[in-house]
C-alpha cells in the first residue's frame, strides 16, 4: 500500500515540476484560468463545463508528456540526432493538434452564446 500512495507523491512531482520550469505549462495554466473565468461570466451548462474541463485536463496532461520525451531524449544524447529532432517534433505535434482541436470546440461553445 506504501508504494502505491508513493506513485502519487511521484505524480505529484512532475505535475509540480511542469509548472515550475514549464515555459508552456505556464501559459497553458493562463490560458486555462482565462476560459474558466470566461465560461464562469458565460454561465456555462454542465455539459459545456465538463467539455471544457476535459480539454483542459487533456491539454495539460498532454504536455506533461511532451516533456517527458524532452527529457529522456535529451538524457539519452545531447548531440543533434535527426531521430531525436523527430521524436521531439512528434510529441510537439500532438500537444499543437490538441491545441487546435480544444480552441475549435471552445469557440464552438463559446461564440453562439456571445454573439447569439
């Protein structure tokens, strides 16, 4: 049971850490502050909330995991390598669909209800 409450200390780290050296961890938390007082003015339905929480979520856990293979690419070599360059490009691209994915489905709940 020990080193099951531990795996959540470890979380916790890295949740920690993101936030603190994390140039995009920042402003994603920004951007996140920013649409959750903007759905709060809004007056969002629970459905639209918990659309809205989920990106989020997914948009913060997602580049957690960008910077993971940040990481352990940069551990594994500190020299260019054009498999390393792509590892990184890859992981990049799937925070940046996400990005796009979550601003289209919040304009999508947000617009109808400020210009309707």
């Amino acid at each position: 049971m020990k080193t099951f409450f531990k795996s959540f200390v470890y979380a916790w780290a890295g949740i920690i850490e993101g936030f603190v050296h994390g140039r995009n961890m920042k402003s994603h938390a920004l951007s996140a502050i920013i649409v959750m007082l903007a759905g709060w003015l809004t007056g969002l339905s629970k459905t639209e909330w918990f659309i809205i929480l989920l990106l989020i979520s997914g948009m913060m856990a997602l580049e957690l995991l960008n910077t993971a293979v940040e990481h352990v690419v940069d551990l594994v070599t500190k020299e260019y390598h054009p498999l390393a360059k792509k590892a990184k490009d890859a992981a990049a691209g799937g925070v940046l669909i996400f990005a796009i994915a979550s601003a289209i489905i919040g304009c999508l709940i947000f617009l109808p209800k400020w210009l309707g």
